[in-house]
C-alpha cells in the first residue's frame, strides 16, 4: 500500500512511526478540568505539551473484512509507504437503523479503525492507556460520534484509543463456516494494535485500561473471560454490563431467521452474497417481530436483542460470571457499575414510560424475575411500588443492574478486586422524567455535556454541578487507569460498598440490596433456544 504525504509538514502537526508506517495527525485543543478549549490553548503551537493533544483519526488495525475476508477473523493491516494521513475518523461498519441510524452505503469498507489522543506522542512518556468499546446492543456503535471526543480525558494526562468493531450479523451472527464472536474478535484486535503500538504515542504498553458501556460493557466483561484477550490490558471499567449472552443453538437460530430474511442460507457463501450494507435490514426486521417468537427465543423477545456475544466454548468458553468465578481474571483490576434507573429511558423509546399497565407489569415480572416464583417474590420484596415502578426495576435488574453486581462479585470469588459504583444522579433534562437513566454516564465520563444527546438528558448549558460531576466521574476513571485507585474502598461481600455518583457523592453500602436478595442465587447463564 502506497500512502505519499501531498506536502511538507508544519512543525505543528505530529508524526508517530507505527509498525505498519507513518502516520501524521492533528493539533487540537486540550479540554483541561471542565473548561472549554479557547484560542488560548493553541497559543503555543508549535510543538510541547501547552500545545494541546495529538490527535490521529481513522488509524487501520486490521485489513478491511470484505472478499475474502468477509466472516472471518480479523487480519493484520499492511503497511504503506510514505506518510499516511490521519485526520478523520475511519467509516462505521454496516449498523441497525431501528433508532434512526444513518447509514452511507457509499463509503469505504475499512471500518475496523482505531483513533487516538495523546497529550505527548514521545515513547519515553509512559502514560497510561484508555480503549474506549462503543455500546449499542452489538448491533449499532460508532466511534466517532461527538460524545466520544476523547480531549477532556486525554487532557488529563491519559492516552485515549477509541475503536469500532463489526456489528450485527457481520460480528455476531452464528454463522456456518465462520468464526463466533467476530465483533469480539476484532476488539482483540485492536488490543493487540495497542499492545503494539501506542508506546510510539506515549502511552503505556503495560498500563492498559479498557472501558466500556452497554454493550461496550459487555464486550469489556466477554474481553476478560477471553483466553485470546489475555495479558493486552491490566484493567478494566465496566458501565453496565448487560447480562445476555447467548447459546451456540439461540444465536444460530436467529442466524438462520435473519439469513432466510434475505433469501440465502446462514453460511459464509449465502452470506458473502449479499452486500454488507443490506445485512442490517434483516436484522432490523428480525427485531420488529421477535414477540411472534417469544416460545422459541425466550426472554430477549421482551427487551427485543437479535445480537450478543456467544458462548461458543472457544472464542468465548464460558460466561464472564462464571470465567470470573474461576478466576480468569483475578490478575486484571475492575471497576464495575451501573445506573440506578436503566431502564426508563428504554420506556421513552417503546412509548410506555408513564403509562405502563398491570399487564404490562406482570408479563415483565413473569418473563424476567429469577425463579419459577419470581413475580410474587418481586411484589412482595416491593410492597409500596405501583406496577410501573415493578416494571421499571425489573427490566433495569435482568438487563443491567443485576448482571454488573454479579460481575464484581464474580471478581471477588475468583480471588480478584473490584471497585462498584452506581450513578444516582438523576438527569434534569426532559423535566427529569428519565432520572438515572442508561447512557448518562457516557457524557459524564468523556465530559462532552453540551451536544446532541448528552444536552437532551444533562440540559443545554450544563448546570455548575453537571459539570462538577462529570469531573469528579472522568478524575476516578483516570486515577483508576494510572495506578488501579479510583478514590473509594474496593468491593467486598461483608461491607458491599460502593460509590454512589451524585450531587454530592457518597461511599455507602450497595443501596440496592433488595434486588441483590432477589437475583442473589442466578447465575446469568447462556441464555438458550427454548423449543
């Protein structure tokens, strides 16, 4: 591969040699505290750290996964000559558009890239690392969305590696003749970019942190029970995890549904056949209707979730919960949590929240509660909550509450540390109807607060104590990924405490502990096919 540099390079804008050649970025502005960047901060260019954060978009890690290498493991990227531009983001791979995701079917195919800020490209500065996993349910995520704009954390003192991965059936499909956990495999990937590389950036090989929400979560849970993951990062942040993996039989049957969508047979040539950027649609169909197949596919035609890592006995051999249990990960520090309320803002999105029903209630409970008496064990552990206030928690406990919990305590009985948090602090946008809902740690943690999404749920401008928050938030992620101290007392099972991410903050026992009563004796297995 040829790459020649059009013209000379200002002092201002930094190379870094990589194993596959040249790379030159771009000055940006560093996002110091919760101050916005001003033309102050690029006063001092060119060169040294007051000239703000070295920034490379779009940095290949793997040969682009179409032809011959559609449905397959990822393959190292070749090298080029001269310099190769990276100045903007790499395209996303094919998504779902359920939630309104635009799809351009006429961009390039290289989409597993990596992007990275620096505060100080020298291989002698020793920084740590952040890789940051996109969520989306495994079937939507991308890398360059505004709010994952890495310069407030790279501004303080880290080096940030944002990435994207294959999605849907490109990544996740049970396919014949195709390796499990593509979109898993793919992050190994990436790791191993880092691994690497990113000491030419500055950062750390050694000091490794990856970090995750939602799906993003659950790849950071699947990573540690990875033996290929193994060794490529020293810890890892956890934003709520969500408990479904499936079995080998669950995700080959919705293989096989999404395949016959589309006319072909769930193998690699059927597959290979139709072009990438229709694969979503079937998908995105196979979603609209999994109610009609609740007798056969269970409990993830209630929250609809086509996709999700497979516990295959290679790739992934078992769950993390029980991977941790074992102790795969006892060498690997984790910080673990989740929001209080996960699941309203998924009510907003079905069109329910307000206006649950008792029926609505009671299938939830039915559906979702452990045990074959878990509806009336929910309702008597709740005696005060209407039936919308039932729904809202057990949705919030299978999904995500739950499977984080396990998560740190899984750590702990495989002789490893953890550090548990919850985020309490309710969002004041839209009238405060969604409180501590999914996805507000997000902009919390990178400190993007003021665009988009994140300005719908914190408010556009910010309040003084979002921004105090968010700071307090993105300084444990920070200290956590430097040297495995986030600010609070690690987890343990005779204390349960935990930080609670509020206005103020506290350190206090585990608040939810009636739905660690409930949910105390699941073990988040493989969730199967049922008939």
């Amino acid at each position: 591969m040829a790459i020649t540099a059009s013209s000379k390079p200002s002092k201002s804008e930094p190379e870094v040699r990589t194993a596959a050649g040249v790379l030159r970025g771009v000055r940006e502005a560093a996002f110091r505290g919760d101050r916005e960047p001003d033309s102050a901060d690029l006063s001092a260019f060119p060169g040294g750290r007051e000239a703000g954060l070295a920034v490379f978009r779009g940095i290949p890690f793997a040969e682009a996964p179409v032809g011959a290498l559609r449905f397959a493991a990822p393959q190292p990227v070749r090298g080029w000559d001269g310099v190769r531009p990276a100045v903007v983001y790499g395209p996303p791979p094919p998504q779902s558009g359920v939630f309104g995701t635009a799809q351009d079917t006429t961009c390039s195919d290289d989409w597993l890239t990596v992007n990275v800020w620096t505060p100080e490209p020298d291989p002698a500065a020793g920084l740590p690392v952040m890789v940051w996993i996109p969520g989306g349910g495994y079937a939507m995520g991308d890398s360059s969305l505004p709010e994952y704009d890495a310069g407030h954390l790279a501004g303080s003192g880290a080096v940030v590696v944002t990435l994207n991965y294959r999605l849907g059936i490109e990544g996740f499909a049970q396919i014949d003749g195709a390796p499990a956990n593509r979109g898993l495999l793919d992050q190994v990937a990436a790791l191993q970019w880092v691994r690497e590389n990113i000491r030419m950036f500055g950062g750390d090989p050694d000091r490794v942190t990856i970090f995750g929400q939602s799906a993003g979560g659950g790849s950071v849970a699947a990573l540690l029970a990875m033996p290929r993951a193994a060794g490529l990062f020293r810890r890892a942040v956890a934003q709520s995890v969500p408990g479904t993996f499936f079995s080998p039989e669950l995700a080959a049957d919705i293989a096989a549904a999404c395949a016959a969508e589309l006319g072909v047979r769930p193998t690699v040539s059927g597959l290979s056949a139709v072009a990438p950027a229709r694969l979503p649609d079937a998908g995105d169909a196979i979603f609209a209707e999994m109610v009609q197949r609740r007798e056969r596919w269970g409990q993830i035609t209630h929250r609809p979730i086509p996709f999700a890592p497979v516990v295959d006995g290679d790739v992934l051999p078992s769950t993390p919960w029980q991977a941790l249990a074992d102790g795969a990960a006892r060498d690997v520090e984790l910080l673990v949590g989740h929001t209080r309320d996960e699941h309203r803002l998924f009510s907003l999105i079905d069109g329910v929240l307000g206006q649950v029903t008792p029926e609505q209630t009671e299938t939830a409970l039915r559906m979702l509660a452990p045990g074959p008496d878990g509806a009336r064990r929910y309702r008597k552990a709740f005696p005060a909550a209407t039936d919308e206030e039932l729904y809202e928690l057990v949705n919030a406990d299978w999904l995500f509450r739950m499977p984080s919990l396990h998560l740190a305590d899984a750590q702990l009985a495989g002789g490893g540390q953890a550090h548990l948090y919850e985020l309490t602090w309710p969002a004041p946008g839209l009238d405060g109807a969604l409180g501590a809902c999914h996805g507000l740690d997000v902009p919390l943690v990178f400190g993007n607060l003021s665009s988009g999404r994140p300005a719908m749920l914190i408010g556009d401008p910010p309040s003084p104590a979002a921004k105090s928050l968010s700071a307090q938030i993105r300084s444990a992620w920070t200290a956590f990924a430097a040297h495995g101290d986030p600010g609070w007392r690690p987890y343990d099972t005779t204390h349960r405490l935990a930080q609670l991410f509020d206005t103020p903050s506290t350190v206090t026992r585990y608040p939810e502990e009636t739905s660690r009563l409930l949910w105390q004796n699941h073990t988040f297995p493989a969730l199967p096919l049922l008939t």
